[in-house]
C-alpha cells in the first residue's frame, strides 16, 4: 500500500479483513498504519524506489493510494517491471493531473459536465468570467490537493486565482457554476470493465455550513439516503463506462478507480472532477461498509479480470467519518502535538480512528504530522446514530488547537438534502444518448 494518509488506513484495514491477504506492507504509512502493518519509509513518489521495495517484499499487488505517486508515474515503472499494481498509469492518471485534458476526455465522450474554457492569459480569463457570470469557478489546471478551485461572487477574488496561476506558469479552467449537491462515486476498472462502490458525499470546506476555503475534505458519509433511484447506475452509463472506453481508444486504459466527482443539478447530473484515486475522506465511510474481500477486488482489476457483475456486499448501516485537522488547516497546518484518546476513541464499539496525518516523536508518542490528522468513522443503523457514535469519538481526541465540522451528515439526516428540480425518477430516466446542451456549449 503506497502513500501516507487517511484513505491508506483505510485500504489497509480493509485489506486486513479480507481472508485471502497473507500479508500487508506500507510504504510510508503512519503511525496509525504502523500499528497495524509492517511499514517501510520509501518516498511513495519515487518510481524506482517504490518498484525496488516491491521486488524485495515479492508481493502480489501494489495499491498507489494518493494522486502524486501515480502523476510520477509510479504504476508505469511498477508495470514495465512485471507487477501487478492497482492504479492507473501516468498518462491515464492525466485524468486527475490536469483539469483541461478531463475537459476533452468528457467532450469526446460525451459526458455531462459544466461548460468550460482554457485561459492562459488575463484577457483570456476575464472574457471566460464574463461569459459564464457569477458565481465564478476558477480551477488551476493541475493537481493542487483540493485547494487550486476558487467559487467566488467577487470577479476579482476570482480574477485574483487566475492571475496566480498564470504568475506561476499555470494555465486555469474557468467553468459554469453547478448547483445541487455534491456525490462522490468510485469506479473501479481494469481498463475496460467497470464496478460501482457505494456512493458517499464530502465536506469540503473547513467549515460548518460550508464556510470557509476548501480543503482536501472533512468528512464524509454513506449512503445517502436521498440519492435518486437509478443514481450508480446512471453514473456507471453516461459517465464512467464511457470515459473508461475513450480511455482504451486513446491507448491508455484506466486502470484502477475512477472517482466520479457528481454534482446533482436541477439540469441533471453533471461531472465536477475526476480523481485517479480514491477518495479522502470518502473511502474511510465507504470502506467501513464494505463486506466483499477488497484484496481480490483490487487484484482482479490490477490485472484485467474484473467482474462486471459481481454483487458487491454491504452493510445495510451507515458510516459517518468526521476528520479531525490540526490547528490553521489549510493554510499552514501546526505539527508536532501530541494526539491523546486515540485508545479510548478506539474502544468504542463500532468506531474506529484511522491516522492520517501522524507520525511518532523522539518518545515513541504519537504526534500530529500534517493538515488532516485522522478520521474517526463510526457505523450506525442510520445517520443520527452513526453521526452520534462519531462525535462521541472525536470529543475523546485531544490536539492542542485542533478543528473539526460538527455539521457532517447533519442536513442529510434532518432530511434537507435534495435533488432541485429533478425527481429520483426523471434523473434516472434521462436518456443517456440525449445530447446535454451543455455538453455541446463545451468549448475545448
Ligand atoms: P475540484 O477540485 O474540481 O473537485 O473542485 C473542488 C470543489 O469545488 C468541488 O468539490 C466543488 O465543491 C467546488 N466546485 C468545483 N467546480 C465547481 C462548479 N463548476 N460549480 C460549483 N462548485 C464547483
Ligand atoms: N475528498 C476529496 C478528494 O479526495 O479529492
């Protein structure tokens, strides 16, 4: 298991719980990791370094967790030398790395997704705003762990974005505004076939009711209960299957999850993002509830043997995952205070605390190391009890300055999450091959 954070810890222990896996390794892991696997401390981005501890270990699979890894074309270099690696290769991980050729991959397969334009200049930039209007969307184009989009009233906070891009040699996406809730769903695929999980949503701001700049996520829940019918499905249609063929048609088959970043609109569901990689803090929910055997799920699309129709087993209850960052997340995060209650959080029953951002000290103490120090996730029968069960572990955490959203999950379980607009069925009834006007408005 290659990378360091929360979504690591919890492929870990989901990879603990499937009887077919001899055993784990990680690489770098954390403190959290450490306690459960043997961890080694190889640059998770560094190809040759990566291929040569898997050599060393023999191991069937390699699993790249986090977007870096893949851009640096870790999964290439572990292919060429004969290893099974669940993660897709450098040029198909562009799918994630860079916002404009996600752009063209949509176009050419006709997937939903806001109206947009390339800038690469100031004038370029204003025309753009001005076409779409308020509220603007301004992206950097490449990977910038959830913090490179700007959503904005103000044309000048938004100008302010694209100028820094531009100052840094970047180009940016500017992009209609998508209204409606936001879905996560995960997509597995060996290149050519696919496998829904369950879909989850996520906190992306640092604060209650969404205040505040984005981060890299807060917390996360699943499922959602008011998902329309049909919702996997439709997405697995007029998304994921046919960016995963554009992909095998380009010469570059995804291989790994693809992570349909969804927003619900009143016009129809539309693509937000893609990720090459699951999702954080996502998959701490969603991995909490999955009964399948993750390890043979992962091997079966690392080489090409996914099973379309396999019936994926969960648990009926809910996972709710609250993160707990450290003290000025996201700006400049402190590090290096001691985490205590992480045994007794543990302790509860149907809660666990999966690490993120930890290490250990000089002591042997386990210390906060980064933005998202970890993730308490907890199983309820519905959201009230799971959310209850969550709180319950995070207000046993001690960190020195430490923040969390008290809201994850909250509108969802008072039943004020909804679909404008559109009802369960007129969403699933959608033609998939009717052209969406806002596909052909894409200008790229
Ligand atoms: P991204 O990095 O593209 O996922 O964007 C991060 C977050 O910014 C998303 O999860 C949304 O909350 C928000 N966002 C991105 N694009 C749009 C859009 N076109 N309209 C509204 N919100 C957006
Ligand atoms: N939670 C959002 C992401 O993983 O990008």
């Amino acid at each position: 298991m290659i990378g360091p954070g929360g979504r690591e810890h919890a492929i870990v222990r989901a990879l603990l719980r499937d009887p077919y896996v001899e055993q784990v390794h990680a690489a770098p892991g954390n403190a959290g990791i450490a306690a459960d696997v043997f961890v080694h401390p190889v640059d998770a981005s560094n190809p040759e370094a990566v291929t040569a501890l898997a050599r060393e270990l023999a191991v069937d699979l390699v699993i790249v967790g986090p977007e870096a890894p893949l851009a640096a074309g870790v999964a290439d270099v572990l292919r060429d030398a004969g290893i099974a690696v669940f993660g897709p290769s450098q040029a198909a991980a562009q799918l994630e790395a860079s916002k404009a050729f996600a752009k063209q991959v949509m176009a050419a397969a006709n997937v939903p997704t806001a109206m947009a334009r390339v800038a690469t200049a100031r004038a370029e930039a204003e025309e753009a705003l001005d076409t779409f209007g308020a509220p603007y969307v301004v992206k950097d184009d490449g990977l910038a762990a959830g913090k490179g989009v700007v959503v904005t009233e103000d044309r000048d906070v938004a100008l302010a974005h694209a100028d820094e891009c531009f100052a840094a040699g970047g180009t940016v996406v500017i992009e209609e505004y998508l209204d409606g809730p936001e879905v996560s769903l995960f997509v597995l695929s060996d290149g050519r076939n696919v496998l829904p999980l369950a879909p989850a949503q996520d906190f992306k701001r640092i604060g209650n009711d969404d205040a505040g700049p984005n981060t890299g996520g807060m917390g996360a829940y699943s499922p959602l209960p008011w998902a329309p019918a049909g919702l996997v499905d439709e997405v697995v249609c007029r998304v994921a299957q046919p960016t995963i063929d554009e992909m095998a048609s380009r010469g570059t088959p995804f291989v790994g999850v693809l992570y349909c970043g969804l927003a619900m609109t009143s016009r129809g569901m539309r693509v937000i993002e893609f990720n090459a990689r699951f999702g954080d803090p996502e998959t701490q929910a969603v991995l909490a509830r999955l009964r399948t055997p993750l390890g043979g799920l992962l091997m079966a699309a690392a080489t090409g043997e996914l099973d379309e129709d396999e019936q994926l087993h969960w648990t009926p209850r809910t996972a709710v995952a609250v993160v707990v960052a450290s003290e000025n997340y996201p700006d400049k995060p402190r590090t290096g205070d001691r985490i205590s209650g992480l045994d007794e959080a543990s302790a509860l029953e149907d809660v666990q605390v999966l690490h993120a951002g930890t290490a250990h000290d000089d002591d042997g103490q386990v210390v906060s190391a980064g933005g998202r120090v970890l993730a308490v996730v907890a199983l309820g029968d519905g959201l009230d009890q799971a959310r209850e069960l969550a709180y319950k572990g995070v207000d046993l955490i001690g960190l020195r300055g430490s923040q969390h959203r008290t809201d994850i999950a909250l509108k969802a379980s008072r039943g004020l999450v909804t679909v404008a607009g559109a009802s369960a069925q007129s969403v699933a009834q959608e033609a998939p091959e009717l052209v969406d006007p806002a596909i052909e408005g894409t200008v790229l």
